[in-house]
C-alpha cells in the first residue's frame, strides 16, 4: 500500500517533469539500475530508508515540515 509521503513524493518528481533514471542520477547513484528501483519501491510500496527519504526531499526541493505532516 502506497503511503501519502510517497505519493506526494511521486506526485512532485511528476510535476516536475523528473523521470525516475533522472531522480537517480541527480540522488548520485553511480548505479542507475539500483537507484531507480529503490525510488519506485518508495514510490509504489512506501519502503524507504531514512537517508533516501531526506535525499528525495533535498533533491525535489522540498520543505522536510510537509514530509513530516504527511507521516
């Protein structure tokens, strides 16, 4: 079951027009591959490791405060 963090993660990546690959690269996975799979694991289970959710919230700009309101 996807969790509201991820899907609003999700939803910011979207609109702002990031792939998942290009999300991965701008995390700085030097392997692609694992990156995108443990952002679409976030995405679509809500499985995520604290440092990857602090990744994506720097990387998409944006305020930790909305993150933490929707856990």
């Amino acid at each position: 079951m996807k969790s509201r963090v991820a899907w609003y993660l999700r939803a910011k990546r979207q609109a702002r027009g990031l792939t998942v690959e290009a999300l991965a690269m701008r995390l700085g996975y030097k392997n692609i591959r694992k990156g995108v799979h443990r952002i679409l694991r976030f995405e679509h289970e809500g499985r995520y490791s604290h440092g990857l959710l602090v990744n994506l919230v720097d990387r998409l700009g944006l305020r930790y405060e909305t993150v933490l309101d929707l856990m």
